[in-house]
C-alpha cells in the first residue's frame, strides 16, 4: 500500500514538472506586422496604409545605424523613375490597342512602303504588341532627345505622322520600410540629422502599396 501511494505521489510530481518546463506554444503574429507580398502568400493588401521609406540605402553599416535607432524596418525594393528614353511612333486613328492582328500588319506594310519611297530606308520600324502604343509602329527609342526630334523632322516632312513621346526607365532600388504609425517621432528626428550628410537619400511617406498586413 505505500509503494502504492508513493508511486502515485512520484506520477503527480512528474507530471507538474512537466507542465511547468514543457515548451511554449507558438505565439500568433502581432497586429499589424508587416510582410512582404511575395513573403507571405493570401494576405489582404491594405491600400490605405502609410509607411515611412528610407533609402536608397547600400552600406551595412549605414543599414545598421539606422536600424538601432528603430528595430522595425523592414529591406525592400522600390521601382523608382531614372533616366527618360524618347520613343518616336506613328499610331493611326483607325487602330486600337486591341487591333486586330491583321490590321496591324496593314499598318506596318504601309508605313514601311512610305518610308521606301521617301528615301528613308535607314530609318527603323517595328510593331509595338503590348502596353498604351500597342497596334502602333515606332521608329526607336532614344537617349537623347535632339537624335529622337531631327528623326520625327524628317518623318514629318516626308508625310508620316509620328509623334514622340517620353519613357522613363525604371531603376530597382534598396529601401528600408515601416508602417508610419509605429515609428516615433524621436526616432524619425534621429533618423534626419544622421541623413543631413547623405543628399542622395530621402524618408519618404508613401501608401504601402507592395505591403500586406496581417489584419
């Protein structure tokens, strides 16, 4: 009888002791942590949230002073607008962007026909098949300005109606991000005078159009 009572005295001891030392369980994310789209997958986009942007940033170091004077922020990367190219085109009134196929086969033989018999043989042309000039022939893209208006000169004169317009070039870019909200006003002061002797970098607030917040 009191192996008995003993051995039951021993199980209970051993089972609160187990209790107290098993592992946690794991804890649900905060509200309103940040992850990235492509990180989390089937997240709601909150198109109204603002976040604060800083970059471009490059130096570890510099990435490290920033992140001890607030832990939250998070690497990203931003498309952001660099040099303008100019496209030179010619878009009939009679053709869409959904032109049919044959259609713009049509246009492509004329303009090229046109451009024979104007002397302009050395002038490129191709089809454009996607994006705002699809169905339209455009004679190039250039870097320089001047080079695109001396070749919509010569179109002109010769009968074609091109026009030009701008495109800019897009750049990939390192930023750090975090929700506005939940960045101190200490810190963003911290953050300005340590960027006083950096003009090439900016704190941005923006929508966090490339974020998803877990609701």
């Amino acid at each position: 009888m009191k192996l008995l009572a003993g051995l039951l005295l021993v199980g209970n001891l051993l089972l609160a002791l187990w209790f107290v030392l098993r592992p946690g369980a794991p804890q649900e994310s905060a509200a309103g942590s940040l992850d990235t789209v492509g990180e989390v997958a089937d997240l709601p986009v909150r198109p109204d949230a603002a976040c604060l942007f800083v970059g471009p940033v490059q130096e570890e170091r510099l990435i490290r002073d920033i992140r001890n004077i607030h832990s939250g922020w998070q690497m990203v990367t931003r498309s952001v607008p660099g040099e303008i190219r100019y496209r030179v085109y010619v878009m009939p009134v009679s053709v869409v962007a959904e032109a049919q196929e044959s259609e713009a086969d049509g246009l492509l033989a004329g303009v090229r026909e046109m451009l024979q018999e104007s002397g302009l043989d050395d002038v490129e042309s191709y089809q454009m098949l996607n994006g705002q000039l699809a169905g339209a022939v455009s004679f190039g893209l250039f870097a320089e300005r001047e080079n695109a208006q001396r070749l919509l000169v010569r179109l002109i004169e010769s009968g074609i109606e091109a026009q030009m317009t701008e495109e800019p070039r897009l750049n990939e870019q390192s930023w750090l991000a975090e929700l506005a909200s939940k960045v101190p006003s200490r810190a963003l002061s911290a953050m300005e005078n340590l960027l006083l002797t950096r003009p090439e970098m900016n704190i941005e607030q923006n929508l966090c159009e490339m974020f998803a917040l877990r609701e």
